[in-house]
C-alpha cells in the first residue's frame, strides 16, 4: 500500500475578512509527483503556506507523515522533511552558489553535506560553473534552479515547488521541467504548483485544478489534461 506522505482536509485560510482558502482537500502519496494548476489568485500559494506553516489556517487539518503540522513552524518541518522552494525563489543575493546550498543543509548535523553539494552539482551543472559566483549575479533561471538545489540539501521527503517557471524566458522554462522530472526521477515526491497547465500536467501523476479556493476538479494527470474544460480554461482551446 502506497504511504501518504502530505494530507490536506478542509483547509481554510483567511486574510482578515478574505477568506483565500474555501475547504481544500489533497494528498501527496510516496513517490508521486503531483500538480495543482490554477489561474493567478487561485489561492495556490496560499495553500502551501499553510502547508508550510508560515500562513495560519482557519480551518482543517493537515498531516506530515501522519502527523498534524498545527503549532509547528517552518524549521521544524524542513528538519522532517517538508521543503519549499517558494515563489520568487529567494536566494542570498549576497552570498555565493556553494554557501546558498551549505544553507539549505542548515538542519543538518552529518558528515554528508559536501558529498550532497556534488550530487547538487551533477543535477545542475551550470551552477558547478559558477560555484564561486554571488547569487544576486545570476539570471532569473539560474536563481530557480539554485534554489532548487539549496532545497535538495535539506534532504526532503517532500517537495514543494512554488511556480517554479514564472517569469523565466521559454528555454529556461523547458529547462527547469526537466530538472522537475530528472528530481522526480531520483525517488523524490514533489508537489508542484504551476500556472503552466500543459506542462505541469504532462509531468505529473495525478493533478488538482484550484479556483477561487476551492478544487474544483482532481484525477489522473493525463485525463486532466485532455479535459475539455482544463484545456479550454487553461490551455486557451
């Protein structure tokens, strides 16, 4: 029987009057690779936050390997293995690619993290280039993917990726879903929230369409992706 890693139920999430989350429900099951598309506004980002315990929920529950997350914060989920790579990406501008990724490895305490950097490294070759390189130098794309590879080093069960492809020019985005798919490929289970419908779709296993807060559609990936409804609203057919 496939583990449930990541289960969300009747999740509310407010902000002041606003209520951004309408009852919510997903899970994560081990080794999938699961998306949740949704127009701009959709109330995505603020699910993860929830998710990640930097955004208070109203409502609902949600369980980490089977634990409620309720009263713990970001540090204690990252060290259980719940990691988000978050919108905007956020990397130390200030610092260089190889301390940006000993960072991601804060939580840890083992004699791995050098041997992690490498691994690091072999899925992302441009930035053993520019290991030395500040992180604020870097094109928009090259940032994602450092961000990506800073959240690899804090070793995650699960991963969370925030529109990993926005704002990226068409190339860096064919890119970054290959690396998706090369991450995903190595054993790690990922929930990838994306605007990019066709793309996240075609990648993933199974699929959540969110509007307005609430999901409004769920299944396998592929029928998702040939619904008529999906495509006309997301994929402009």
């Amino acid at each position: 029987m496939t583990t449930t890693m990541l289960k969300v139920t009747g999740l509310k999430v407010a902000y002041g009057g606003i209520q951004a989350v309408k009852g919510v429900d997903f899970e994560v099951r081990q080794g999938e690779l699961v998306s949740l598309i949704g127009a701009n506004g959709a109330g995505k980002t603020t699910t993860l936050k929830a998710v990640t315990g930097t955004q208070p929920m109203a409502a609902g529950s949600i369980e980490f390997l089977g634990r409620a997350v309720k009263g713990q914060g970001p540090w204690d989920l990252v060290k259980q293995g719940l990691v988000m790579v978050p919108e905007g990406r956020g990397v130390f501008t200030r610092m260089t690619i190889v301390e940006n990724l000993q960072m991601g490895a804060f939580v840890r305490n083992d004699d791995e993290i050098e041997a992690d950097v490498d691994k690091v490294f072999e899925i992302f070759p441009r930035l053993k280039e520019r290991a030395a390189q500040l992180a604020g130098t870097m094109s928009g794309g090259e940032q994602q993917m450092l961000a990506m590879g800073r959240a690899l080093m804090a070793r995650p069960k699960v991963l969370l990726l925030d529109e990993p492809s926005m704002g990226l020019s068409p190339i860096m985005v064919d890119k970054i879903f290959e690396v998706v798919a090369d991450i995903h490929s190595r054993g790690t289970t990922i929930l990838l929230v994306e605007q990019n419908a066709s793309r996240a779709l075609g990648l993933a296993d199974r699929g959540y369409v969110m509007e307005s807060g609430e999901v409004t559609m769920t299944g396998e990936a592929k029928s998702l992706l040939a619904d008529p409804k999906v495509r006309a609203a997301y994929l402009g057919e």
